[in-house]
C-alpha cells in the first residue's frame, strides 16, 4: 500500500493514475519528436545566419579592396567618386538586410531555447526523476532561458550582448555608414572635415539606433509571453557563487 502510494506520487497531476505505460509512452515521443524538429529549425536558422555574416563581411572586405585598386587606378580623380559611392552604397544595402536577418535570427534562437525548455517540462512531468539529470533549464521563462544559455555560470548581460553577432554587424555597419556619409559630404562640399564630422556621427547614430533596436525586439519578445513553468528560484550552482 505504501508503495502504491509512492508511486502514485510520482505522476504528474496531467497524468491520470489509471492510464496506461502505452500512452505515457506515447506522450514522450511526441514531446521528443517535437524536440528534434526544434533542434533541426535552431541549426537551420543558424546555418543560414552564419552564412549571411561570411558573405556580407566578404562583400565588405572585397568592396575596400576595390575602392583602393580604384582610387590607383584612377589617381583618386574624375570617375572615382561615383564608383567609390556606388559600391559604398551597396555596402549599405546588403548591410542593413544582413543586420535585420542576423537580429530576427536572434530573436528566433531565443524562441527555440524557450520552446526546448518546455519540451523538458514535459520530460519532468512524465518523470519527476529526471529533472536532477538536465544542465538545460525546464523552466521556460527568462531565467530559465539564461541558464540554458550557459549551464555551468551566470554570464554578465555586457559579455552576452557584447559578444554577440548581432553588435559584431552592428558595428561594422556603423563603420560603413560612416563612410558612406563622410563621402558624399566630401564630394558635396569639399570640405575634409565636416566629412570626418558627419561620418563619425551617422557611424555613431547606426550604432546607437541598431542597439536600441534590437533591444527593443529583444523586450517584445518577452512582454506578451507567458511561461508554463517559471523559474521559483535560481540554480544551485549559481547559489553557491553568490549570485
């Protein structure tokens, strides 16, 4: 009698104790099938991200490249400029849509990690026992999401942000905006230093705009959404390192 009452105990309130090993089964492939299918989206969409990165950096770094065999070429005179703005130009172009890729992109990783720790709720529903074995989070709200990202520590907002790939393109955007603007205001004008001014403001002016953009994604994405199972406390092992 004891131990049917332990093992009752065990079953999750969902699971009604007169149904069978058959459909709890049943329930944990389609959770683990669900699972996978989200693993396979993640990579695919990091794949493709990872792809856009390389080929804008090396449209970036082959435009400089042909801005400097030009200006030889040329002596830095008669049609240089319209060359050096036109290619500055596409380098806006392709800038801003891998920037608005790699942010949506970042966006959707952050929605697979919180849709995988739902998945291992249900894992922890079917079997309680289980919960002791996961590093990952089963709890699918922002702290559950933060853990998933780094298991063993919590990782400072500055070093998760800074590091990230969306600040990398960022940054090299502001940088060819800036010298986009810095050189049509020296075609326009002449004059050298209202173009350093004018483009190290523009450079300035993207950065600050594509960070503030993407927090503000990064917000939305949490203001509507309500967790299944949020986090009671934080991790042990973060715990024990006074955090």
């Amino acid at each position: 009698m004891d131990a049917g009452a332990a093992a009752s105990d065990d079953i999750p309130p969902e699971i009604h104790p007169a149904e069978s090993d058959a459909v709890l089964a049943r329930r944990a492939q389609i959770l683990a099938t669900e699972h996978w299918g989200l693993l396979a989206a993640r990579s695919t969409a990091q794949s493709e991200v990872l792809t856009r990165i390389t080929i804008f950096l090396t449209l970036v770094s082959a435009g400089l490249v042909t801005i400097g065999l030009l200006g030889q070429a040329s002596a830095f005179s008669g049609w240089f400029t319209a060359a050096l703005l036109a290619i500055l130009a596409f380098l806006c172009l392709i800038g801003v849509m891998t920037q608005m890729r790699v942010v949506n992109v970042a966006d959707e990783d952050l929605m697979y990690v919180v849709a995988m720790n739902r998945m291992r709720s249900g894992y922890v529903d079917l079997d309680p026992q289980v919960a002791q074995y996961f590093l990952a989070s089963s709890t699918d709200d922002e702290a559950g999401m933060a853990r998933t990202y780094s298991f063993l520590h919590r990782r400072s907002d500055f070093s998760h942000l800074f590091g990230s790939s969306a600040v990398l393109i960022i940054i090299v955007n502001a940088c060819v905006y800036g010298m986009f603007a810095g050189a049509l205001v020296q075609t326009v004008s002449g004059a050298l230093g209202w173009a350093i001014t004018v483009g190290a403001v523009v450079g300035v002016a993207w950065a600050i705009t594509g960070a503030f953009h993407g927090y503000r994604t990064y917000q939305r994405s949490w203001s509507n959404y309500v967790p299944r199972r949020p986090t009671e406390r934080p991790p042990i092992f973060w715990r024990d390192q006074g955090s």
